[in-house]
C-alpha cells in the first residue's frame, strides 16, 4: 500500500515522531496542507489555505481561509503549527514568520519544510507584492497548489543565508534536521526539515 507522500513529508513526519512526542494530542494548525495523514492521527488538528479575494478567518467551502502574512487567530492559540513548502510562495516571510511565533503558545514550534537551493549562498526575492499589485524581479515560476488554478506563485528562493534570515526576521532560533535514511523513504534533494521554538 502507498503512503502517497513524498520523502520531505515523511522526514516531516520523522521530526515530529522523535522530537515532538505525544504531538496527536496537541493543537496542531497546518496552512496549505497536501497530505492527510496528521489530522487522521490528531484530534487536535486544524488546516487553513489562502484564497485570494476572500475574507480571511471565514470558511470558504467548508476549508478556513487565512493568510499567513495576517493570522486571524489569537496569541497562544497551538502547540505546533507546520507548514509543507509555503514559505517560498509567501510575498513577506518576515511578516509570516512573526505572524506564526505569536500564534504559538510558549514552548510550542514551527516545523516546516521549504526548498534550500544548493550552491546558492544569497536567498532571492523573485515577486513582491506593491501597491495592490504583483512586481516581478525575475522569470515567473510556479508549483503546484492544492486551491485555485493548481498553480502557486514562487516569491523566493532560498540559499544558505536561510536559517539567517528567519532568526533575523523574528528573532527566535531555528535548527536545521537533515536525515537520508532509504528504509524509510528519505532520500533526495530539499530533505530540510526546520523547527523554530517559542521559549516557555
């Protein structure tokens, strides 16, 4: 029987089972998810996407829409929130990155996932968003979405200057997990698995 996921979400998987236990019975929020697997397994469990022109905080077919860069949730509100290859698609990861350490209670954790490109030692703001309106500072690439045409805007590439920048935006620290274990499926390129802890 397939898993269906892919080795960044199974290393994902991995991080929570060995650093995060007891996480099933935690208040976990996951933005944008592509796999169902954490909230078959956890009560708690909330997820959100962002759909463009729609009140965030507001149920748009029966999924919350919220945007990271303005969470509508209170301080304190979970344990752990994730997010799965999001930040390279968020306009101001600065924003997003604060917006998510307030919504955490204290000794809760971002985990999350995003592509580190190898070899590049500066991240690279590809799109911003000014003046009600989309400015491309290089060739538009997409990813996939889960929501809307299937199609998710890249605003940045990362380099080796990302747990930097994270740790500059938001001022917590942040620790980096890489794991290549064949037995388990991890294995590949953008196996990166980064965990941002709110002190208790």
């Amino acid at each position: 029987m397939s898993c269906r996921s892919i080795p960044r979400q199974r290393h994902l998987q991995l991080i929570l089972d060995t650093y995060f236990p007891g996480w099933e019975s935690q208040k976990i929020h996951e933005s944008s998810p592509s796999n169902g697997l954490i909230g078959q397994l956890c009560p708690g469990y909330s997820y959100s996407f962002y759909f463009d022109e729609e009140h965030i905080g507001q149920e748009v077919n029966g999924r919350r829409c919220e945007n990271l860069e303005h969470l509508t949730f209170v301080d304190g509100s979970f344990d752990l929130f994730l997010t799965q290859d999001v930040f390279e698609h968020v306009f101001d990861p600065a924003k997003a990155a604060k917006e998510i350490m307030r919504v955490l209670k204290p000794g809760g954790a971002h985990v999350f996932t995003a592509p580190k490109h190898k070899g590049m030692r500066k991240s690279f703001q590809r799109a911003a968003f000014e003046s009600s309106q989309i400015v491309h500072f290089a060739e538009e690439a997409y990813h996939g979405n889960p929501v809307g045409d299937g199609k998710a805007l890249v605003t940045w590439d990362y380099g080796d200057d990302f747990e930097f920048l994270l740790n500059t935006w938001c001022g917590y620290p942040l620790a980096t997990y890489i794991t290549r274990d064949r037995s388990l499926g991890i294995d590949g390129e953008f196996l990166e698995v980064f965990v941002m802890r709110k002190p208790l």
